[in-house]
C-alpha cells in the first residue's frame, strides 16, 4: 500500500512543482506590485523597527497568499491559477486604495509608527481576502 502511494506522489510531483511554482511567482510579484503602488517604503520602514508597517505590510503578503491559495486548490490549470490569480490579486491590490481613502491619513499614521492604522489596514486587507478567496472557491 505504502508503494502505491509513494508512487502515485512520484507521478503528480511534477504537476505539483509546477502549479506551486506558478502561485509563488504570482505570489511574489503581487507582493512587489503592491510595494510599487503604495507611496510608503516598506522595507526602509521595517528596517527602521517600525512595528505598525511590519504588521500592515505582514497583513498584505497575507491576504495576497490566502486567494491565490484557493486559486491553487481550485485549480484545474496552469492558466486557471495564472487567470483567477491576477484576478484575485487585483481585488487585493485594489483594497489598499479603498482603505487609504475611507482612512485618510492611513499612510502618514503608519510612517510614524502608529499601530491602530496598520491593525485597521490589515483587518481590511484580511476581511477582503476571505471574501475573495470564498468567490473564487465559488
């Protein structure tokens, strides 16, 4: 029994390489498209210990992951995945401007450390990913 299974995951290994290489690249460069839009240098920010845009910027990397994750489980292709992960992505990148204009001073508070922003920031962000990732699920 252990040798049919054991074989069974040597045949899928290379779809599976595969599909999660595509998801981690979307991953990553989603990550980067939201470091270019947003007006505040995360890293620098972080860098200098400031807690509020770790935790906002933590928050972001996880709500880019939570649909692309259901994007991968629901998947039936490589271009299924590449399709509703740009679509899932854009939602999420969306977000952030929906939550700078209802917050107004959201990027100022975070630059100066001020953690309530970055918990409201990624709330916002969380909330939006499991409504994303539940549509895509369908």
């Amino acid at each position: 029994m252990f040798e049919t299974i054991l074989t069974s995951a040597m045949r899928a290994m290379p779809t599976f390489a595969l599909q999660l290489g595509v998801t981690l690249a979307i991953l990553v460069a989603s990550v980067l498209a939201y470091r270019a839009i947003t007006p505040m240098d995360e890293t620098k920010l972080i860098k200098e210990g400031n807690i509020a845009a770790a935790t906002a910027f933590g928050a972001a990397i996880l709500s880019l992951a939570l649909p692309l994750g259901t994007c991968l489980a629901r998947s039936v292709s490589i271009p299924d995945i590449v399709i509703w992960g740009a679509i899932a992505c854009a939602v999420q990148l969306g977000t952030f401007f929906v939550a700078r204009f209802v917050f107004r001073d959201l990027v100022q508070r975070i630059e100066r450390g001020e953690t309530a922003s970055a918990i409201a920031l990624g709330a916002t962000h969380l909330g939006v990913a499991v409504v994303n990732a539940a549509a895509i699920a369908g």
